[in-house]
C-alpha cells in the first residue's frame, strides 16, 4: 500500500522505533523564542548539557518586542528581561540570534520561510503552536511545549506519538479570489470540523482549492491547522513552492540537487490511506467573520450571530459554550453580521502579516480614510515584509488612510507587548485566535482576513468584500 | 521530575469546553523566566475581575475545593496555544490529576513532562464525576479512579505511565540512544542553516 506525504517523512526521520512506545523522531531545524525558551535553557544549564546542533537552530525575539520605535528602550522591565535573557543564552549556546535590530527579525513563522530556513520534507519545531504554519513548504512542523524545547535543544530528538493522516480537499473555484481569500478557507474548515476536529493528526491540504493557492496563502491554511486541533498541516511541495525558496539568504548551496530528490519523494502515493477525510467546495463560499470565542464559531459576512441552539446542534455542552461566548462578545443572536460596530483594526500576526496580505489590504483602502471612530494599525510579518512593502509605498497608502504603520513583531495577536485592547473594544483581527482575553484583557475579536479587515476599518462595521472592485 | 504518587482528593468541577490555554494562563504572566510561581495567576481572568477581587461564581473561588487536587473540565482541554505554563500553573496550584472526555494534543503531551496526569474518561464518567461531592482516590499503578460509590478503570500509555511513576527525566533516557542519534545524523542529507 501507499503511502501519505506525513508518513513519508516521518519514516525519514525515525531515530528509534519500539512497540507499545512513542518514536524517537529526529528534528532538521529548531526555531526559538524569547518566551518558551529561557525555562529549557536554565534546564541544560541545570544538567550540565550543552546545545546537540546549534548549526540546525535559530533563535529572533518576536512575542514580546514593542513595535513603536526601536532606538528607545524597552518600557515594560518583564518584556526586556525576557529578551536580553535569549541574548544571552544564545551567546552561551551559540545559537545564531536575529536581533531586535536585525534586518531579519520578524515573527519567528514568517522569518523561517523568508530565509530559506523552511525546507521541505524536513522536520521542524518552536515552542509555539503555529509552527504548523512551515507545513505549506511540505515540512512536518510542530508546535512543542517547552521541555520538549529543552529536549531538541539537548539532544535534537524528540518522542512522538505518530499522529494519524488526515485529509482535507478543497475542491472548485473562487469567483472572486481576491475577497475570498486563505483566511476564508481555512475559517470554513473550522467552522466544519471544529475546533478539536484534527487532534491527534497532521493535515495534508490537497486539491484544487489548496494548488492554486501561492506559497504566502498555503501558509495562511497551515498556520491555523492548530485551531482544528491537528498536530500539524502540511501541502506537498510543487514548482512554487520551489521557486519562492530558490535564491534565499539560507537557502542551502545543492538547493537543486535537493528539488529534484524532493520532486521525486515528496507527495502522497496514489494508494495512500488516510484515516479521515473532509472536503470543502468553495466555488460559492463567502467571506468569513468569527463571533465568538474560538475559531470554530464563524460564520459568513452575509449572516447573522446564530443562535446557542442553532450552533450547538443538540450538544448541550457547545450550546452553554456559545451562550457564554455571546455573553462575552457582547452580542445578540440575529444580529446581522453588517451590522456588528467595531473599534480597532489590526492587520497583522504569522496568519495575515506577509507582502501579499499587505498588498490585499492596501487595495481595499487606498485613497481612502478609516471611520472616524476606529483605531487601526498595520504590523509587517518581519522587518523585510516592513522594508519590501515601504519599497512599494504600501506604508503610505496606509498612513495616508489613519492606520499606523509599526515595526514588526507578534503584538495585538497575543497582546504580550503594549498593543492590547482595553476592555470592551470590538477588534476586526487578521490574526488567529478569538479566544477570551487574547488581544487583552475584556478586549472582543472578531478574525477576518486582511481585505475584509481593511474594509472594516474604512467603514466602521463589517461589510462583504464581495462588493468591491479589488482586482 | 518527582515520582507520581496515589492521589486522595475532593474533585474541582469545571463544566466548560474547549478551555484554551489562554484561560489557563493569560499571556501577561508568561513572561516569567522561571517554571514556579504561576499558580497564583491560574485562570487568573475568570478568577478576579477588573479590580482583581475574586469573582464569588467560579468554581476556585468557592471554599469548598481548597486544596482539590484533581481537576474535571469538558471537552477539548488545553486547547490553542503550546504555552507549557499552562500546566505549571495548574500544577503550582495544586493540581496533579486533570480529567477530561479528550485533551489538545500539545497540552496532553506537556502534562506528562512535568508530572501532571491527564486522564482521558468516556463523557457520561465526567459527567459523573462533575458531580461528585465526595474524597476519590487517583490510582495510577492500577489505572483505577475510586470515588465513593464506584470504581472507573482508564487507558494510559504504557510509556507515559511508567514516564510518571518513576518521575524519570526523558533527556537522560533519550540520551541512552547517543549511538542511535550520531548513526542518523552520519546518513542524514539535510544541510545545517549556516
């Protein structure tokens, strides 16, 4: 029999096979941050280890760095011990380190691939769960607790339960695939499956739906294969996945001596079995909007807040969960979508922050102003995404319209920096998570892709994009 | 890591799906460099409100399950971000026994790094067990939960088990397999970053 793509590179990287027992899987590249590592660093430090393979690890500062201007100092004392806390270790570890002030610091999962870090058919892991977003390179990338960090730092292995392969094809056609975007996809997915849909499997994307898509949009699908609950996504590498690693900063010298090894391996065989399957047709799917309190409460643009009862479909216990989440969003049930106010705009996050999602969102609001009442910023991916957007005088299409234009990092997302919601602000969020408190503390987020967050910001409230001419 | 021993407690009902790490541990507390001290912060949104009085409705707030070690939620446990403080929190407070109808993958995984037992119970045993009021003990060795009126058996992974009991450290296990790693790396093709 077959086999799938997942399993292929997982048998490419047994260590150790034993019965009854988790696999000792060998792990090609280690990214690092500032706030899942220092515990794993102190660990080896404890024991006397040392880092196994600092040439296979990398290491930027993301989660925490204020994205206002660099050359003042860092206000907040946690936020600065954390970061001079991975200097040093990585001094002492000698792991190479993108620095606040390099030109390649960004989001961890946007840096990778930009640098030619990202490979694929290798193994990849971060203490961060949207590591999956590597998978749209056809790597198998997982996000990984901080022992775990600890224990690819010391012995660049780690143990594994093999997850079960998952398939998810995306068949058809966009009519409009500059309004239904990525973003529209993979929400689509998880308002289907849930948002424990995946646990236990790695997701391999296929179709027509998914090969049409570039390399930044696979990425937008894989990054949020988390939210389904899946240990990982990935999409089997084609000539585009090839040409946008080709000619990298880090992209290896026998680059394509590699393609042509991957060419051959890299895909699912014809006879493979996956253990579950789901398919999506998105000819006629529309823009998506969350309205509650994980990703799996979505709905279309053109829809209403459901109702707990509608939701839940019989399931008492989601049916309580969407009371509380209409509870906590501060919405009632038959509320147009359209009609849903919002305060604050954020385009930016390892989902939503790369060139092309800012060229998107650029298109919606050029020439134009955000709503009066709305507060909006723009945070690149990296600081390249930063540089080669200014190249293109995207940074001014959006100041000229009211939004901020901020150096990069995760911010809003996760709110560890000082961009965070107050209490009772609505948010249109190109980022991933729409749980309770994310983007701060009482703060209510809506996730949307980057046009429809855009056009959100210019007129105040959520509207289909659909309606725009945005070719 | 210490050996996982028989636990004797009262239950902590948590009649919630899909609590996300987020809940667990919000993010403003991660930026500790240590593993201890989190406990205090756990669930630290729905525990205190804005002036950071304790909100009297949840469940940790009310007397009656201090010092409960083990910890019922619903579905999907641990869900959303990889975040290990979500389980040194849990486990600063004092619990060692989470149990849950299914638990998120990374989530699960970290539990057993740090000697935190996630037991995965058929839904009708939570609920069950959502309503206990009595002591119940948390047999690990015979893979036994005892509450006072019935005796609920669980699946756990032979390795992760013998992983707990004996409070073992997985890097020096792993490092037995030195030759196995070198003999791996001598044959592997992928290139270093630098």
């Amino acid at each position: 029999m077959g086999k799938t793509l997942f399993e292929k590179i997982w048998e490419s990287h047994i260590v150790v096979e034993k019965q009854n027992s988790p696999t000792l899987i060998y792990i090609d590249r280690h990214l690092v941050h500032e706030v899942t590592s220092p515990q794993a660093f102190d660990g080896l430090r404890q024991n006397n280890r040392k880092v196994r393979r600092p040439d296979l690890t990398i290491a930027t500062m993301d989660h925490n760095v204020p994205t206002t201007d660099r050359t003042l100092p860092i206000l907040d004392q946690t936020s600065s011990v954390q970061i001079k806390t991975l200097e040093k270790n990585c001094k002492d570890f000698g792991i190479k380190l993108f620095d606040i002030d390099s030109p390649n610091q960004g989001i961890v999962h946007v840096i990778g691939p930009q640098l030619g870090i990202t490979l694929p058919g290798t193994t990849i892991v971060c203490g961060d769960s949207h590591t999956s977003t590597h998978g749209a390179f056809g790597a198998l990338a997982l996000g990984i607790g901080t022992s775990d960090v600890e224990h690819v730092l010391a012995s660049q292995t780690m143990w594994l339960e093999k997850p079960k392969p998952f398939e998810i094809r995306v068949e058809g056609k966009r009519k409009n695939p500059h309004a239904v975007t990525a973003k529209d996809i993979i929400l689509s997915i998880i308002k289907n499956i849930g948002t424990s849909g995946g646990t236990g499997t790695v997701i391999e994307y296929r179709g027509e739906g998914i090969t049409d898509l570039s390399m930044e949009q696979r990425m937008t699908i894989c990054n949020m294969s988390i939210e389904a609950g899946a240990r990982a996504g990935l999409i089997a590498p084609d000539e585009k996945t090839f040409d946008y690693l080709r000619g990298r900063e880090y992209t290896p010298k026998n680059y394509e001596s590699l393609v042509d090894s991957w060419k051959e391996h890299l895909k699912t065989d014809n006879d493979a079995k996956f253990e579950k399957e789901f398919v999506l047709h998105i000819d006629d799917i529309a823009p998506q909007v969350s309205w509650g309190t994980n990703p799996g409460m979505t709905c279309d643009v053109t829809d209403s807040v459901p109702s707990p009862d509608e939701f839940s479909n019989g399931d008492p216990n989601q049916k309580r969960g969407a009371e509380k989440a209409l509870d906590y969003m501060n919405l009632k049930s038959g509320t147009p979508i359209e009609d849903i106010k919002i305060d604050r705009v954020f385009i930016g996050s390892c989902t939503n922050a790369r060139l092309e999602d800012l060229i998107e969102a650029s298109k919606v609001i050029k020439g134009q102003k955000i709503s009066s009442h709305v507060k909006a910023m723009v945070v690149p991916g990296s600081q390249m995404v930063k540089k080669q957007a200014e190249e293109m005088g995207l940074d001014k299409i959006f100041i000229n319209a009211n939004f901020e234009w901020r150096e990069s990092g995760c911010s809003m997302c996760l709110g560890m920096n000082p961009d965070i919601l107050s209490p009772g602000e609505r948010c249109a969020s190109t980022s991933n998570r729409n749980f309770e408190g994310r983007q701060g503390t009482g703060g209510q987020t809506h996730l949307v892709s980057p046009v429809m967050a855009a056009a959100a910001a210019i007129h105040g409230h959520f509207v289909d994009v659909r309606e725009m001419d945005l070719s | 890591m210490e050996s996982f021993k028989k636990i004797t407690s009262i239950v902590t009902p948590l009649d919630k799906v899909n609590v996300d790490t987020d809940q667990i541990i919000p993010k403003q507390f991660l930026k500790l460099v240590q593993k201890s001290g989190f406990g205090k912060f756990l669930f630290f949104n729905w525990r205190y409100d804005e002036q950071e009085n304790k909100k009297s409705d949840f469940v940790l707030n009310n007397p009656n399950y201090e010092n409960s070690q083990i910890l019922v939620a619903g579905d999907n446990f641990g869900c959303g971000s990889s975040r290990e403080h979500a389980v040194w929190a849990l486990l600063d407070y004092g619990f060692s026994v989470i149990v849950a109808p299914s638990f998120a993958d990374i989530f699960f995984s970290n539990c057993f790094k740090n000697g935190v037992l996630p037991i995965t119970l058929d839904q009708k045993l939570v609920e069950k067990l959502l309503q206990e009021t009595g002591v119940i003990e948390v047999d690990l060795e015979n893979q036994m939960i005892k509450t006072p009126s019935d005796e609920i058996s669980f699946e756990i992974d032979s390795y992760q088990k013998k992983i707990l009991l004996e409070g073992l450290d997985d890097i020096s296990l792993t490092f037995q397999y030195g030759d196995k790693i070198l003999e791996f790396e001598k044959q592997s093709t992928v290139p270093s970053v630098l």
